[in-house]
C-alpha cells in the first residue's frame, strides 16, 4: 500500500496488516503481500479491519464489505443486507453477531441468518457511524460524528453536545478497567481539548492541564 495508512492490526499469528488508499497489505515477517480488487478485494481503499473468532479478516471499503478467511475472498455489499457499502467500523459481540456502521446510513446488523438496521428513526443519534463497542454490561456503544448512542435491544440512550460532547463527534471508544468508557475526539487529532469520559451516569471531561 501506499504511507497514507487508515488501519493496522497485528493477527493471532503475529502477522501485521495495514490498509490504506492503495489495497491492504500483510507483512509476514520476512515479506510484504499486498491485496487489492485484482485479488479479491472489493475496493482498494481499506477503511477498517476485524479479526473474528474465527480467524477470518473482516475489511470495510467504500464498496462493501470484504472477508479473508486465508484463502479465499468474499464479499458482502447492500445487495446481501448492508445499509450502505462504505463500511466504517466492524464489530463482533460476545453472541458472535457481526456489527457494521456506515457512512450516512446507521448500522448494520447480521445475526447470522439475517440481516437489520438502526438509523436515525430508531434513535441513532447520527447517521455515519465510525466505531462500535460492547461493554462489559452487554450495551452496545455507537460513537457518530454527532455524538454517542447506547443500545440494548433499542437506542435507549444519546450522548451530544448538550450533554458536554464537542460538536465535532467522537471517533473511538476505549473501555479502562473501572467499568469508564473513554470517548476519543476528532479535536484531540488537532491536539485541542481533552477526552470525554463516561463513569455510568455522566459524561465528563478530562484533560492533563
């Protein structure tokens, strides 16, 4: 791939891939193998990457969803149930249900036989969705570019700029050992602002001044 790197990710065999605007590459050790649409890649420009339990590669492109289970390519797009084929963030819960948040369209969910989809009407605080996490209670977090939406079974809870979030959004979610939930900015790419934290009933924010 090119330097303009989106994604890196380190497998269970030690191996390092990273995508960028030019295909997904695996370094091996001693070698770098490059993938891209000739190879079985749906779009050369790789987004986001998920390893599942199974060992297989989960790549969001702006063209779908591409899956590498070591041999072979496949491919899922909104013709197989997606809500929109640039594929943001991938995620698989503990019940082993894939997640997918789009660009402008919600997320994505497949249970393994069939597919669905929460937008904006069903609470979403945001339509283009850039990272998924599970907590430790088993509520799934869905951080937008208009703020953070909690989901168990419904959006039943949102996170804006009314409740201390920039108007900016949050781009990554990271669970500590207390239970916290930390909320990565766009700002803080700027080097401005500082991390929001959730502690279970507030969002508050946290800087090193």
């Amino acid at each position: 791939t090119d330097d303009r790197f989106l994604i890196l990710h380190v497998d269970d065999l030690g191996d390092v891939w990273v995508g960028g605007a030019s295909g997904f590459s695996q370094y091996e050790g001693t070698r770098l193998k490059t993938f891209r649409t000739a190879d079985g890649l749906t779009h050369d420009k790789a987004i986001f990457l998920l390893q599942d339990r199974e060992g297989a590669l989960w790549v969001g492109t702006d063209r779908g969803v591409s899956r590498y289970d070591g041999d072979e390519w496949s491919v899922l797009t909104t013709e197989d149930g997606l809500a929109s084929d640039k594929v943001t963030a991938i995620y698989q819960t503990q019940d082993g249900d894939l997640w997918f948040g789009t660009m402008g369209a919600g997320v994505s969910h497949f249970d393994g036989q069939k597919w669905s989809t929460l937008s904006i009407g069903d609470g979403l605080i945001y339509s283009s969705v850039v990272a998924i996490l599970e907590d430790r209670d088993g509520f799934l977090w869905f951080a937008t570019y208009g703020g953070v939406s909690r989901y168990d079974a419904r959006v039943s809870t949102v996170f804006g700029s009314d409740d201390g979030l920039p108007e900016g959004g949050v781009h990554f979610i990271f669970p500590d050992d207390a239970g916290r939930l930390w909320f990565g900015l766009g700002s803080l790419l700027e080097g401005e602002g500082g991390d929001q934290i959730y502690d279970g009933e507030e969002v508050f924010t946290y800087t090193t001044d």
